[in-house]
C-alpha cells in the first residue's frame, strides 16, 4: 500500500495566520509519513485539479506572512450537489484520502459535504471574525484587532487634536468580538455590536453630552459591521443632536492583511498540528476549535448548530470604564 496522500487548503475570506496553519500542516504531515497537495483558491482548486505537490521547503519563509500561499476564494460552483460530487471525484483521481480546510462557517458547510460525498475532511477555524461558535479563538483574530487597535490610536491623535469625534467600523457581519476587544483597547466611549441592543439617543447623543458636560473634550465610537448602522449617517446624526464635530472612518480590509501576531502564529501551528493528527486517527468531519485555552475538535455537524456566546460581562465592563 502506497502512503497516505492527505490535501489543505484555504477558503473563505483570508485571515493573517493562514500561512503559518498551513505550514503546520504540510510538516506534520510530511514528517508523518503521508503526501501533501496544496490546493489552490479553495474549493475551485478541486473543481479544477488546480493542485500542487508540497515539500518540507514549500512552506519555508512564510509564517510571518499575512495572506494565504494557497490563495483563497469562495466558490458557488462548489455550493451545489453537484459541484461537491465533481469535487470529490476529482479527489479520488488525484489519490487525495483526506482535506484540511483552513476557512470559516461556509467552509465548514463544503467540509461536512464533501465527507458525505466519500472524502474525510477537518476544518480549522481561520477567519479574522472569531465567529465560529464552537471555538473560542480563530485564526487571525488577534492580528486583525491590533491591526484595528493601531489604527484606532492614529486616529485618536487627529480626533483629540480637533476636539471631534470619531465613528470607526470595524469588520465583524455577525459577531461584534472585533468591535469589543479594540473598543476597551482604544478607550471608546460607546461601541455598537449586533449582540446588544442599542439606542442612539441614550447611548451616544446623551452619553455625550454628559461626558461633555464633566470635561471630555473628544470621542471614539467603534461600531462593528454587523451592527445594523450606517457609520457616516450616524456621524451626521452625532453632529446634529449633539454639535460635536464628527467624522466616520471604515477601516475595512486593511484588518485582513499584515503579518500574523505571535499568538495567532502559535494558535495556528497548534490547529494545523492536531487536524493532521485527527486525519493520522482515521476521523473525519471533525472541525478543530480551543476551549478554555486547549486544542480540542468537535463534530462538524454538531459545531455548526452551536450558538455563538457573546462575552456581556466584559460589555458591561467596557460601558462601566467608558466615562
Ligand atoms: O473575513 C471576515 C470578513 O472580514 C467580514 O468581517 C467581512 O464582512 C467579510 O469578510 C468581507 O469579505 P469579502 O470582502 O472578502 O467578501
């Protein structure tokens, strides 16, 4: 019997640490005895066979690089019955017997069908969001929010000189843990996320003034995504009720790229070590995740229906210190 031939790849929206995950998994794998591909963009990468054999060297140099050396895409031709069929046929012709799938939520979906279609897949968490609700960290994170944290004191600066306010978007669609962490992290007087009701008028205009009134000179406001609101309408509507010069900034993409922190490094060689260890085992639809700071997996399926848990206590810590 020939060796174990096992295929990584990335999907979905990049994430700073993807590299370093995909490193883990090429080595550990190599030095276990099983065969790499690196599938390229995704999904469309086995709609294509657009693959490549990796060795130990086709990994130097990049776990300091933000971006993914795979490329990553989202795929709709995958998206359907037939796409996953395609898929894995073409994984049986190129010998490929397991996929690790470095992505978020939608890629996770393509994993758990792709093993109903005969090909044994592990997903691992890789989305700057932390939106995967059965792990309490995902690759990038980290590294997005001090990216957002560093844009934030920039920003600081010109605000505090102009005695404005600012309103900074961060990224985050449904899950506002960006928003959160870079908000306490910048000192920001409120910030908005799709977990927690909010209401203009109590928690900003009158917020405000109050904070006006008792000698602040100058606002941060960090609003995620998800949030349900229009940063530069809501500047406007600032400058309205409370006449406080006011400018909106979305930081966007720009928290997607930049070199891994340490943690997300670490984190990221850690997931890519153990799903190559789960595939090593015989499992199969299982997606790697961290709880209570260890490395554990959890059935696809099963992770997919978790809910997300928003960390309340530390919002009312954040709106408690925000005066
Ligand atoms: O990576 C997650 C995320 O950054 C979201 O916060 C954002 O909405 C989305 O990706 C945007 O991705 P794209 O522009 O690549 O579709």
């Amino acid at each position: 019997m020939g060796k174990k031939q096992i295929a990584v790849l990335t999907s979905g929206g990049d994430a700073p640490g993807m590299n370093a995950a995909v490193r883990s998994v090429v080595r550990t794998a190599l030095t276990s005895g099983m065969g790499v591909f690196g599938v390229h963009r995704g999904y469309n990468g086995l709609l294509n066979c657009d693959v490549e054999e990796m060795n130990l060297r086709s990994v130097s140099d990049i776990i300091h690089n933000g971006g993914t050396i795979l490329y990553t895409a989202r795929s709709p031709e995958f998206n359907s019955p037939e796409g996953v069929q395609k898929a894995a046929e073409n994984c049986r012709k190129l010998g490929i017997e397991g996929l690790i799938v470095i992505g978020g939520d939608g890629s996770f979906r393509g994993a758990r069908d792709l093993t109903q279609a005969g090909i044994p897949c592990i997903g691992v968490p890789g989305t700057i969001d932390n939106d995967i609700a059965c792990s309490e960290y995902t690759i990038g994170y980290d590294t997005a929010m001090n990216t957002a944290m560093e844009m934030v004191d920039r920003l600081r600066d010109t605000t505090e000189s102009h005695d404005r306010c600012s309103v900074v978007e961060v990224m985050g669609r449904r899950c506002g843990d960006i928003a959160l962490n870079t908000g306490i992290a910048v000192g920001a007087m409120a910030i908005l996320v799709p977990e927690q009701p909010y209401d203009f008028e109590r928690d900003i205009y009158q917020r405000m003034q109050y904070t006006q009134r008792i000698g602040k000179r100058h606002f941060i406001i960090v609003v995620a995504e998800g949030a349900g609101c229009h940063v530069e309408e809501l500047a406007k509507e600032i400058e309205k009720h409370t006449g406080i010069e006011t400018r909106a900034t979305i930081l966007g993409h720009v928290q997607r790229g930049g070199s891994p922190s340490l943690r997300d490094r670490v984190v990221a060689t850690q997931m890519g070590y153990h799903a190559v260890k789960l595939l090593l085992d015989g499992e199969s639809n299982r997606v790697v995740a961290m709880r209570n700071g260890l490395i554990v997996d959890f059935d696809i399926t099963e992770a997919l229906e978790m809910l997300r848990r928003f960390d309340t206590e530390l919002y009312r810590i954040a709106m408690k210190v925000s005066i």
